[in-house]
C-alpha cells in the first residue's frame, strides 16, 4: 500500500482480514465441524422445524461462535410472518 | 540439578523451531546454566548443523535409546560454550525407532546433570511430535505472524491442552515491525487475542539469522543481531527474569505518526 492510500485511510490493509479469517476456520477447527457439515445441520434442522411449526426458511442462520469460555451452535430461525402465512394460505 | 524440559515445536513446518532451539540453547548456556539439546526429528537431522557441530557427531538418539552406546558418549560437546551439549538426530532410522516412554527415560537420565533439556520437536502432530511432548514441563510455541501458522499452533495447543502438557507458552517468529504497523501483517495482540495462550517473545524477521545458520554460529551469540537480542531475553524469561516485551511495531517513524494522527486509535 502507497503512503498516499495509507494517508487516507486506506482499506487495502489486510492484516484484519487476516484475523477475521483466523477466527472463523479456529471456531470451525476447535468444534470439528466443517462448513459442509454446518450447512447440512441447518438443512436438517429447517425440515425437522417445518413439521411442527411454520418457519421463514430462506432467513435461518446456523452459525458458530466463541467467546473465551465455550463454543456455542446458534441457530436463529425467524417464524413465517403473520403476513407470509396469510399469503400462503391464501 | 534438576533440569526442566522444555520442548519447542509448531505443528507447521518452516517456522524456525530448529533455529529457535538452537538460540535459546546457546542464550540459557549463556547464562550459565548447564544445557543440553536435543533433535527429535529423526530421519531429518538438522540442528546439528544450525549449532556448528555437524564434524563432531560420533553417535546419536538411536544409538542411546537401543543402548548401543553410554549417554555419555552421545553427549557432542559444543566448540563455543562449555555449559552446552547436542545429542543428535539419527539420520538414517524413521521416528518409529524411538517411542514417548524412551524419551521420558532419557529425560529422566539426564535430568540430574543439567539445567535445562531442550528437544527440538519435528513438524506434524504424528510419533515424532508425541515422542517431543512427551517428557516436556514446558512447551514452547513457535509460530510466524501467518494465517496457516497461527491456525496450526491453535491445534498444536488443543492437542497438548489434550495431553495435559498445556498451556504452552507461544513464541512469535519472524515478525516484520513495518509490515504490522502498515496494517499488513497480524499484531501480537492478535495472534495472543485469537489463541488465547501466553508469550514468552517475539523475534524479529533478521537477515543475521540466515547469516549465523551459514555460519553455524547462533544469532544469540551476536551482541549487534536484534533477533539474537530476542532470543537472549527468552532465556532470560525461562530462567524466572522479568523481562519486559519489546513493543517492536511501536518504534514510530515519521509515515507511522501521520497514519496515526489520521487514523486515530488503530495504531
């Protein structure tokens, strides 16, 4: 990067890309699980959730993270809008 | 004398562990203290050469551990330092000829007549590395400031975490100031944040290194070499001093001042 990128700021730097990077693949290394596997987890999970209840499947998101302590699988699964189901139905 | 046993190894291959070994041998002998290395990897002899002694060797790890010849015999005195001995790798046997429970025996007998034991560790995670580990009170990190490098030693640190050996103390190799306060290269702080472990240095990328392996002449011994310099106040770490780390990225020059002024808080 020129000094005159550095000057203004510049976003090219790719040091915290590096981290970023890091964190992700450890959060998958230390769980073992790979981001394949991750992604047939969330498939499973929708079609088990849409027998029993009506859920926004394209906006469900199955993510690892880490805080210093644990290793936790978040799954954020928004339920079909009052709206959507309306639609559905009708 | 009751030595502790220090075990220097990475997971990823290249990053300086034999260089290390060989430095903070030279830097603890230094000292005063009375140490002895050890190059686990066999098959692949190379500290030898890194410490200058690759004329004297006679015998090596094999030859003692099959009980071939006295560990006495296989000790390779060092031409610089009297308080300094090698016990080479073999060069022709695989890592199968050695198992963890001989190298905790030939800890055990030398523990007694030195302070420190240092075993150079192979790369991988495979018998080699078990046989390193094995004996260790103390296991030493070695990584490069890299994506693939801190991922390895963030194995490295789950499997001896795993083995109760942990947590290991992490060493940083190769570190370029410039390219860090650029942006371009990770920070210690970084690296430590993401693998959660404690440092014991970090060691400037140093064209004296490579001149000093020419040589077979360690950098520590070179008063002017400033990864030498690094790798002395290791020794002095591992030997109880409080040695403050040197904050090498912060050493400002003009262009690192003005990206600070208009970057504020990313310094």
């Amino acid at each position: 990067m020129s000094f005159f990128e550095q000057l203004l700021g510049g976003s090219r730097r790719s040091a915290p890309t590096a981290k970023e990077r890091l964190q992700l693949v450890l959060v998958h290394d230390r769980a073992d699980i790979s981001p394949g596997k991750l992604e047939a987890l969330k498939d499973e999970l929708i079609t088990v959730l849409s027998r029993h209840i009506e859920i926004d499947r394209r906006a469900v998101q199955v993510t690892l993270t880490r805080d210093r302590e644990q290793q936790r699988l978040v799954a954020d699964i928004p339920l079909a809008s009052p709206r959507a189901r309306r639609r559905e139905a009708g | 004398m009751t030595a502790k046993i220090a075990t220097i190894t990475s997971g990823k291959g290249g990053v300086g562990k034999t260089t290390a070994t060989a430095n903070i041998g030279v830097a603890l002998a230094a000292l005063g203290l009375k140490v002895v290395c050890i190059d686990g990897d066999i098959g692949l002899r190379n500290l030898d050469v890194v410490m200058g002694l690759e004329n004297r060797i006679v015998y090596d790890l094999v030859d003692v551990i099959e009980g071939r010849v006295r560990l006495r015999q296989a000790l390779i005195k060092d031409k610089r330092q009297d308080d300094l001995y090698l016990i080479p790798a073999a060069q022709t046997r695989d890592k199968t000829a050695v198992s963890p429970q001989d190298m905790i025996r030939l800890t055990d007998d030398l523990r007694p007549d030195f302070d420190w034991v240092l075993i150079d560790s192979p790369a991988g995670i495979e018998r080699g590395f078990r046989n390193a580990v094995a004996p260790a009170d103390l296991i030493i990190i070695v990584t490069n400031p890299e994506v693939s490098a801190v991922r390895d030693a963030d194995r490295i640190i789950g499997l001896i975490e795993a083995e109760e050996k942990g947590p290991g103390k992490l060493l940083i190799n190769r570190f370029k100031p410039e390219m860090v306060r650029r942006g371009d290269m990770l920070a210690t702080e970084d690296i430590l944040d993401v693998l959660a472990i404690e440092l014991i240095g970090v060691v400037p990328e140093d064209e004296t290194v490579l001149v000093a392996s020419n040589r077979g002449s360690p950098a520590a011994l070179d008063d002017r070499s400033k990864a030498g310099k690094a790798f002395r106040n290791i020794a002095r770490r591992l030997n109880g001093e409080d040695v403050p780390f040197e904050i090498l990225e912060k050493s400002d020059g003009f262009f690192g001042r003005i990206s600070r002024l208009v970057r504020p808080g990313e310094g």
